[in-house]
C-alpha cells in the first residue's frame, strides 16, 4: 500500500479527524474551552480545498481497492458538501458556544465524506452510521422544547431500522452475488433473481427511511421541528446529501429495470404530493420545511429513473441548489428568546418593516425552493424532469410537474406574511454578524450556481 496514495486520497478525511482531535484537546486541557468554532472553520475550509485539489488533478484513486475511491466527481462532490457546512458552522454560534456539538458535528460530516467514496457495502454502511449517530445525539443538544427526547428517539428507532433493512439487503445480495461491493446491486437492478430483487427492495426501503420518503417519513416533521435552527438546517442539506450519495454510489450509471423503477416512480411521486401538501397546513418554518423536503427528497429520487450520466449531475446539482437556499433560510431568521415563536409564521408577519435584509433573503430562499426562475432552484428541477423525460417517463414527469405547483403556494405565503402583513413584533431585531456573513456566504453561492450553472454542471 503507497503511503502517499493513502495521504493523497484522504486529505479531506484526514483533515477532518484532526480538527476532531484538536477539538477534543481543547474539551481536556480546558475547563471553558473558547476557539471552537474557530477550529471547525478552518478545518472544513481546509478540507473543501484539499477535496477542490484533489478534484482538479483529474486522476482516480484507490487507497483501498475495492472499499475506498475517489474520482473528480466524487471529489467536487465532497468539495460542496464541504462549502455547505461552512455556513451551517455559521449559524451554530448562537446556539452552541462550546460543548460537544461541534465534535459531533464535525464526526458526522466525515461520514457524509466516506459514503461518497465507498466502494463497497462494508464502508458505506459505516459512513451511513458515522454521519447518522451524531444525528440523534444533536437533535438533543440545545434542549429548547420538551419535544425534543421524543423526536430524537423517533429517530433513532425508525434510523435504527433502516439500518437493519440495509444490512439485511446487503446479506440477501451477498447471497445471491457472492459480493459486497457496490457493483453488485448495479447488477442486482437488472436480475430476474428474487433473492436479488428482495436485496435492491430492502437496501431502497433503507435509502427511503433515511431520506425521508412516504411513507418512511414520520420522522422527518418532529425531528426537524425539535431540533435548534443550526441542527435543522444539518438535517435538511448536509444528512440529506449524505442519503442521496449513498444512493448515487449504489445506482452508478446502471438502468433501472420496469419492476424496481415502478417502485422508484411511485414513492417518490407520492412524497411530491404529500409533501407539499402537509406544507401547505403548518405554521411553523421548520415544520414546512420538513414536509417540504420530503417533496424535494422525491423529486431526487426521481432523477435515477433516467441515465446514469444525466443522473449524477442534475442530483448533485439539484443537492447543491437546494442546501444552499435551505441553509440561506434558516441562517436569515431572525433570533428570539422563545424558540417556539422564532420560526413561527406570525413571527415572520411584516418582517420586512423590522429586519428588510432578512425578509429579502428569506424571499430569495423561498422563490428558489418553489423553483421558480431564474434562481437556482428552478434550474435544479429542470435537470431532473429532463433527466425523467429523457428516459421515456413522460407520465411520472408531468404528475411530478404538477405536484411541484402545489409547493408554490406555501412558499408564496411565507413571502406574503413577510411583505404584505401588518407586523405582529415591534421593534427592529437583534443583528447577528455570524449569520448574516452566513447568509451573505450562501448568497454569493447561489448567485455563483445561478450565473454560472455550466461551470457547475461541468465538474458533475
């Protein structure tokens, strides 16, 4: 094994664990620990250059043959996903001064980086549980609501199950391919075998449940809604990104066959519409949110029914427009002493008299998300409609279209409340430096993916 193939290969990972272990330095030699979110910054910034470099060399690397790869995709993959965290580090500063959040959080976005280089069950499976267990822990900190042990426990048990449906889909493949890597459910997709249809089942009812898909999602609404602002926008882009490389790992460039893609088709179509629909009946941004990702989670889900080539861009695009305007909402709610009103829709009534940047940021964010153009979310699902119709699902791309309206409305009205409502709080609100540089920081990447999305589309 070359050394500096290994070091090379893993210099995103490998900066990462540092920045854990310095962090858990400072957590033992110091009784009041300052310097945290410091550290996180500069080591997730290091990391998404190391991974950017990595990416410009052109070059695959195998440390690990067979386990660990890294391609330019995957390594502009994890160069994004890295960039999203940064404003996520952000926003956490007025929740979390110090304590173990910034450990875990960091511990969780380097599962999120193994999965997007997994070559085989055995490290995918790890880097699911790497990213995930953090998760239930976090949902925790910053206890604000009595909701919270209830969410994180919901969470657990329906992640934990998850994680039995993929181990017992990668147990049924092995015994019907004699394999564990990654390849085999590629192949898997196309056999007539029922011990290998039962494995691709499980192993996507275990991508449902973590992404949240109907009818897997009860999870989603209380665990978001529960957590604080910093731990819900996680949740939202960054554990959503890990899910949607996993299954890209999984699927690679193979073509679904008619049995699984009716299951592709229809779950995700379901989600669509019952994801905005409940969004259309919450009145609290976090919830809406939630419900709202379930949409977006189908609509990804959608793009593996086309091409392999098609599939990899317009999902990892579609994952970077949308985690940016996610995170740009949350970084640009104003604060609150009651966590419950903070999100809440009457709070945001008339916020643009009180705090304009962040009723304007919160609008861009929300346009985005209904897709509408020319922001980045639009261009987002015009590659994955394209990518459905390109396949021949003329069907599941209109109803899909249609379902996507009905997310328009609940959008709209969060811009509504803001811009046409009488204000409910007086008195401007409290600034925030840290995140308004985060919402500045998102801005200037959308306005990037919105300028320049073949620049984007190029890398992918």
């Amino acid at each position: 094994m070359n050394a500096g193939l290994v070091f090379a290969a893993m210099l995103p990972e490998h900066l990462l664990l540092a920045g854990l272990v310095s962090l858990l330095i400072l957590e033992i030699v110091s009784d009041e620990p300052k310097g945290e979110l410091a550290v996180c910054l500069v080591t997730v910034g290091l990391a998404a250059i190391a991974a950017a470099w990595i990416a410009t060399q052109g070059r695959t690397l195998e440390p690990f043959p067979g386990q660990f790869v890294v391609t330019p995709v995957i390594a502009w993959a994890k160069a994004a996903v890295l960039l999203l965290a940064i404003p996520v580090l952000l926003i956490s500063r007025e929740d979390f001064e110090r304590g173990p959040y910034y450990p875990l959080l960091i511990s969780s976005l380097y599962g999120v980086l193994l999965i997007a280089s997994s070559g085989s069950f055995l490290t995918l499976f790890l880097g699911i549980e790497i990213m995930s267990i953090p998760v239930y822990v976090l949902v925790l900190l910053a206890y604000r609501r009595p909701e919270s042990a209830e969410a994180a426990l919901k969470y657990l048990v329906l992640s934990g199950t998850a994680s039995a449906s993929l181990l017992m889909g990668a147990s049924l493949l092995f015994g019907s391919t004699a394999s564990l890597s990654i390849t085999a459910f590629a192949a898997a997709l196309g056999s007539d075998a029922i011990l290998a249809r039962t494995a691709v089942v499980m192993v996507l009812a275990a991508l449902f449940v973590k992404a949240a898909i109907v009818p897997f999602h009860g999870w989603a609404p209380d665990a978001y809604e529960a957590s604080s602002i910093p731990v819900t926008a996680y949740m939202a882009t960054l554990v959503k990104a890990g899910v949607l490389l996993a299954a890209l790992r999984l699927f690679g460039e193979a073509t679904v066959d008619p049995a699984h893609a009716a299951l592709l088709a229809l779950l995700p179509i379901v989600s669509i519409a019952w994801g905005n629909l409940a969004a259309m009946r919450q009145t609290n941004l976090r919830r809406m949110i939630a419900y709202s990702s379930i949409a977006h989670a189908g609509y990804l889900f959608l793009a593996f029914l086309g091409d392999g080539g098609g599939r990899f861009e317009a999902v990892l695009f579609y994952l970077a427009a949308y985690g940016v305007m996610n995170i740009l909402a949350f970084a640009a709610l104003p604060s609150h002493k009651d966590d419950v009103a903070r999100d809440s829709l009457e709070t945001l009534k008339g916020l643009f008299h009180r705090n304009p940047f962040a009723a304007i940021v919160i609008g861009i964010a929300m346009l985005s998300l209904a897709g509408i153009p020319p922001f980045p979310g639009f261009i987002g699902k015009f590659l994955i409609f394209k990518n459905v119709l390109a396949a021949g699902w003329t069907t599941v791309a209109v109803i899909g279209l249609v379902g996507s309206y009905l997310g328009i409305y609940f959008y709209l009205r969060v811009v509504q409340y803001m811009f046409m409502s009488p204000s409910a709080f007086h008195g401007p609100s409290p600034g925030r430096a840290l995140a308004v540089g985060a919402s500045v920081f998102c801005l200037a990447l959308s306005l990037a993916i919105a300028l320049a999305p073949a620049w984007f589309l190029a890398r992918f």
